[in-house]
DNA sequence: GCGACAG
DNA sequence: ATCTTGTCGC
C-alpha cells in the first residue's frame, strides 16, 4: 500500500514525542463513510520479539469478515531498531510492520492495530499513528490501559464504559468476552467514537480478542518458534 | 519525589 | 513483549 506520510524512523525518544506532537493534527476522528460500519475486508497487524537475538517478528491478516476467514497472511522478520518507552510504541514496531504494508496489495476497509489509538497522552498512539501513514480508517483494540479513567465495568460480553481523559473522551473499556479482562478499544484514524464500539462490537467473536488480531498473534508465535528452532539466517530480511 | 506505564 | 505448568474459577 501507498504511503501516504513518511518520516524518519531512526529517532530519539525526545524526538518521536516531538514528531507525535507535531503529527497530532493529523489524526482524523470523524467517520468516513457510512460503509465503514460493516466493513468486509480488514487487516490486522501484530510484532513479537525474541531478546537473545534483538529480533522482531511481525505478521499481517486479512481478513474477509462476512466469510469469517483469513483471505490472506504474510510475516516479516528483521532485527529490532527501538526499545519499548511508553507513548512510544509506534517507533518500535511500525517499522517492523512496514514491509507488510508495502506487500499489502489491496486497500482494506480497516486496520486493526495491537495497541491504542487516540488513546495516548499526545491523542496518536501506535494505531492512529499507521492509519495516518496509510491515509487509511483504523482502529485501537489494546489488551491493556497506557492512560484515562472509567466507571466499573459489568462482566456481560459486550458492556462498554467511556474512557476519559480527565473531561475528554478517548476511547471505551469494552468487554469482548464474559468474565475476561476488558479491552480498550479507541478511534485510530478516520473513525468517530461511536463508530469505533460499533466496529470493535460487530467485529467481537468467541474470544478476547477478534478473530483476525487473534491469528496474527498467533502466527507472530509461531514464526518466533521456527526461527528459534532452525535459526534467523534463513528468515531475517 | 513517587507511581503508572499500549507492546 | 517474554520467561513457563499447573491450577483455580466461570
Ligand atoms: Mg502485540
């Protein structure tokens, strides 16, 4: 897929809060077309690492929703660039992802990032931040909180509170299976609040996770435990 | 100064 | 994220 912003990568951790503050503009949370509300193809996108060797393993799904399967995958492996530094996720596993993006040959109508959207303290976590890149609708479904407040949850599959940042909306806790740990679900790019829960919600399968971010969890697994087992030479870039 | 802190 | 088997609870 076309790259629609580009920015240097090899950067300071001052400097990617500097970059994240000056690209905030950016990010667009208003819908973009009414389609978008039962979308039929999207992408979701995941990185595992491996510390003894500084790799990074990256796996991309697409996803046809109406037929409830994966239409096509794809993994990347490349060493590692950037530690993990909260608010800075984005610098240490998009550039891991963008060789997957690059083979991605047809514009989904969403993508799913493994981390916040404008769920972030500067409002362009690792989600947001890939759907501005791409000039693409994407959406934040992080298994864990990075900032905001909310009400108690009820244990219903489903059951959603608003995330706040202090007066601010920015995102919902949302149950995506009974009596599990809640996901945070926020806008990533191109995509109102309101239709964010929608999204996350017509997307909710049997597990924790929806299907299409669940196998590319999957398969970053299992990649990391081929190239353990028969050695990087044959897989890193 | 202290605790929290996506993956 | 990753290290790791069984175990407790819905
Ligand atoms: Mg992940």
């Amino acid at each position: 897929m076309k790259i629609a912003w580009r920015h240097r990568w090899n950067v300071t951790p001052a400097e990617a809060r500097q970059l994240q503050a000056e690209a905030r503009h950016r990010v667009i949370v208003r819908d973009d077309s009414p389609v978008l509300t039962f979308p039929r193809r999207v992408v979701a996108l995941d990185v595992g690492y491996d510390r003894p060797t500084n790799l990074c393993f990256a796996s991309l799904v697409e996803w046809d929703v109406p037929a409830g399967r994966p239409l096509r995958t794809d993994t990347h492996v490349q060493p590692s660039t950037f530690p993990y530094v909260p608010g800075l996720l984005s610098f240490r596993e998009i550039p891991a992802l963008l060789p997957l993006l690059r083979r991605l040959r047809r514009r989904p109508d969403l993508i799913i990032g493994d981390g916040q959207g404008i769920a972030h303290p500067r409002r362009i976590g690792l989600s947001s931040h890939i759907g501005v890149m791409l000039d693409q609708p994407s959406l934040g479904w992080a298994k864990s909180r990075l900032i905001g407040t909310h009400d108690p949850l009820p244990p219903e599959r489903g059951a959603a509170v608003a995330l706040l940042d202090g007066d601010e909306q920015i995102g919902w806790v949302l149950r995506s299976r009974t009596a599990c740990r809640p996901t945070y679900i926020s806008p990533g790019h191109r995509v109102s609040l309101e239709r964010a829960l929608e999204l996350a919600r017509g997307l909710l399968g049997p597990y924790r996770l929806c299907d299409p971010a669940r196998l590319a969890h999957q398969l970053t697994r299992e990649l990391l435990q081929r190239v353990r087992a028969e050695g990087p030479a044959a897989y890193v870039r």
